[in-house]
C-alpha cells in the first residue's frame, strides 16, 4: 500500500514540476515498428526519401505493420490498407539519408503533432540510427536507442545536429525549430 501511495505521490510531484515521466511502450508494439523500420533505414538512404506506414491490431489481437508507402525527403503519407485493423496504435517512419540542412536527428514538432492529432503513438528512424518514441497522448518523444542502434547511413556526421536530448515536449521541438 505504501509503494503504490509513494508512486502515485511521485508522480504527482513530477507533474507539478513540468517533469513528465516517461512511459514504457508496449514491447510488441516496439518489436513490430521496431522491425519495419530496421527493414527500411538502407532503403530509405540510398534513396534519400522517407517511408512510412502504421501498427495496428488485428481481431485476433496480434500487432502487425501495413505495407509501407514511400515518401520524400520532407515527409511521407501512410496509404497502406488500415481496413484490416480493428484499431490503429502506432505510425512510424524513416527521417531520409543525412542532410545537414535538415534537424533529423530528433522528431519534428510536426512528427508529434500529427500522433496527437490522430490518436496514436509513434515511432521514428533517423539517419544517425536513433529510434524516437511518440507518446501520441501526451505530445512527448523519447529516444528509445541511441547512434547507430538502428543502422547508420553512411554520410552522417556526429553532431553535426548539435546536442541530442533523451527527450522532448512538443514544446521542446518547436523552441528547437525556431518556431
């Protein structure tokens, strides 16, 4: 009783301080985008275009991937078949190749918004290898692996986008975008 009443008077201090904790993601939820987007990063840099798609679960329950819809540089647009699904949980996709122009190291403002506009987590690939996970309810990203854990492509360049937080708002990354 006492561990359940510490933890929910932690929380509770976490979030007056503006100091979300960080939720755990669905581990097959993970695994599934977590596969889709280890089968795209190569293609997705020799190409230099995103791709993208959604999680959702099927009526036995099982999670599983749409086809993947291939993008552009700044951004991609699931058309994969949703009609299977009995819900959609997660989008995902790839950041394109390097680019030192573009911030894709982290999710963009928009990445985030787009998840709570449709209700859903996401998951992100960038060029450097991270793998980003959109809590679609509560507008925050949080790096799941770091460089590399998630292939590389080739021409990137460490640091080159500055220095990488383990977590942003949707607050955060507008700041960061300038806007």
């Amino acid at each position: 009783m006492i561990c359940k009443w510490l933890f929910h008077a932690t929380i509770a201090v976490a979030l007056s301080l503006g100091i979300a904790p960080a939720l755990a993601q669905d581990p097959e939820e993970r695994a599934v985008a977590q596969e889709a987007l280890m089968g795209l990063q190569a293609r997705s840099f020799a190409e230099n275009v995103e791709y993208c798609g959604y999680i959702g679960r099927m009526p036995d329950g099982q999670l599983m991937a749409t086809e993947v819809t291939r993008g552009d540089a700044w951004g991609c647009l699931s058309r994969g078949d949703e009609s299977r699904f009995v819900e959609i949980v997660a989008s995902f996709h790839t950041h394109a190749a390097f680019d030192s122009a573009a911030d894709s190291e982290v999710p963009s403002s928009d990445d985030v918004q787009g998840d709570m506009e449709e209700g859903v987590n996401g998951y992100v690939a960038t060029p450097g290898g991270r793998l980003w996970y959109i809590d679609g309810d509560r507008g925050v990203a949080t790096q799941i692996c770091g460089l590399g854990c998630m292939g590389q492509d080739p021409d990137f360049i460490p640091g080159d986008s500055g220095p990488i937080a383990d977590r942003y708002t949707w607050q955060d990354l507008r700041r960061r975008e300038g806007l």
